[in-house]
C-alpha cells in the first residue's frame, strides 16, 4: 500500500509539469517550447505588462521594463531596463521560465541572447486591433489563461461591431488630425494603431499617405482644414489648457472654428492593449457624436 501511495504521489506531482509541455508558434513564426505552465515571467514591454495583467496573471510576472504602470501595482515591479535598452544581467539574475518580448522594440540581438541561454522568450508583433487580440489569445495560452484571453477577446469583438454598426449608417466621415506632440508638431501616418482607430471609428485620417510619425507646420494644417482634431495629453508635456490654447490662434481650422479640438487621455492609444477599444470608442463618440446621441435617446 505504501508503494502504491507513493507511486500515485509521485505521478501527482509530475503531472502537472508533462500534462502541460507544450510547443507554442508566436506571431514572428518562431517556435517556443514551454515545459510548463510558467510561474517566473518577465515582460519586456509595457503594453506585455498590461496585458498580462488583463489576463488575471499579474501574480506570475517577476519583472517588467520601465514605464510599465499600468495597473498601479505593475510599478513596483523589479525593473529590467526599458523596452529598448534591456539589462540582460539583470534578467538572467531573475531567473525567468519565459520572457514575453515585443518585436517592434526589443533590440534583436539581446531576445536571441536569452534565448540562447536556454530562456524561452515568447514574441509579438501586434500591429492592428486583430493582431492585438492575436498577441493575448498567444499570451495567454502561454501562461495558461486561455479562458480568460477568449472571454478578453470577445469583449473587445463585441465592442467593435457596435462601433461598426453605428459608423455604418453614416456615409460622413470628416477629416481628422490627431497630435501625437506640440513642438513640434507631430502626427500619426496610414502604418500606426492611431490611423486604424480613425478609419474605424468613421474618420479620415488627414496625415494619411504619409509613414510613422511624421511632422508638420501649421501652415501644413492650415491646407489640410481638419474637420475634428485630437490632442494627447503627453503632448509637448504641456496642461490641457496649454494645449488647446495654441489651436484656438487658428479660428480658419473647420476644427477649431466648431470647437471640435477635444484633448484625449494618450494612455488609450500609445499602447497595443485591451484598452485600445476604450481609445476606438472615445475617437467614435467624438468623429460621430450625431449617431451616439440618436442611439441613446
């Protein structure tokens, strides 16, 4: 009896290690062999913090990289460096079952240094709301929160066809200048989350054509006669009032002249999480408030 007892503790407490080995493709196409549900994560990116949060697995995560803060207890984590200049000996020293990288970021050459030490490093590389909720279903089969990546997605799907089904009984879609930076002035070109938002939320995004985060003159703007304007709050570090002072000088702007110069809150569009809905949401109410009124009356 005692061997058999022993025999079934022994298989009990392996268990859990064999039943959930498992090879994982991430979104660069790489393969990650994890042995085990991970109970030592890094995060090697803000918006990976946050997602991991999301995911109910903030208890996992060890350490994150600077300026991850998002919920308030992911600032006390132990810091790795920032998203771009990671400190691999400080990662080592964690000693991590899995780091989660970012490949818009994550200096290459230092992810295939942990990798070559054995560590298993988990990729993303959102670059639309699809690829978003691509990198949580990703994320958390990784660390085993497929259920609560599934309910996350959902959410964010349903949230987008009713955006979608309201936009769609409007054929108007104005002109929109979002202002990433005040001095100078930038913007966000056809290849960024912002542009999708725009499009998405029934706008036309002015800076259209052009790549990244390119910059402008107000004589630039003055051509372009944005019909809304958004402002985020981490431009030029600046008060709100600040801000939608220097738009008011410009009454010849449709925007301005309508008082459709809205300061918005940059958390909500500068990373690729869950919350990016929430910044879809706001950027739809504000293009459309027509519809949005006429749904709740």
């Amino acid at each position: 009896m005692k061997i058999k007892a022993l025999t079934f503790l022994t298989i009990l407490l392996f268990q859990p290690y064999t039943l959930t080995a498992k090879g994982l493709t991430d979104q660069t196409g790489a393969q990650v062999l994890l042995k085990k549900i991970p109970t030592r994560v890094i995060s090697l990116a803000p918006s990976i913090t946050e997602i991991v949060y999301f995911l109910d697995k903030g208890s996992l995560l060890k350490a994150a990289t600077q300026f991850s803060n998002v919920p308030e207890e992911a600032s006390r984590l132990p810091r790795v460096g920032s998203y771009v200049r990671l400190d691999l000996e400080k990662i080592i020293s964690m000693e991590p079952d899995l780091c989660i990288a970012i490949k818009d970021g994550n200096p290459k050459h230092t992810v295939e240094k942990i990798i070559g030490l054995g560590i298993p490093v988990y990729v993303i590389d959102p670059r639309s709301v699809k690829g978003i909720m691509e990198a949580i279903e990703g994320i958390g089969e990784a660390l085993g929160a497929e259920d609560k990546a599934n309910l996350l997605i959902d959410d964010m799907q349903k949230r987008l066809q009713s955006i979608q089904e309201k936009i769609s009984s409007s054929k108007a879609r104005p002109q929109v200048f979002f202002q990433i930076d005040a001095s100078p002035l930038i913007s966000a070109g056809e290849d960024t989350f912002i542009h999708e938002l725009i499009i998405l939320a029934g706008g036309t995004n002015s800076t259209a054509g052009a790549k990244g985060y390119p910059r402008y003159s107000w004589e630039d703007i003055l051509s372009m006669q944005p019909e809304v304007t958004f402002i985020a709050t981490m431009a030029g570090g600046q008060s709100n009032a600040e801000l939608l002072s220097k738009w008011q000088r410009w009454p010849m702007i449709p925007a301005v002249a309508n008082k459709r110069v809205h300061v918005v809150d940059s958390n909500l569009f500068d990373r690729p999480t869950p919350r990016l809905i929430e910044g879809l949401e706001t950027f739809a109410r504000l293009i459309h408030p027509e519809l949005f009124k006429k749904h709740s009356d």
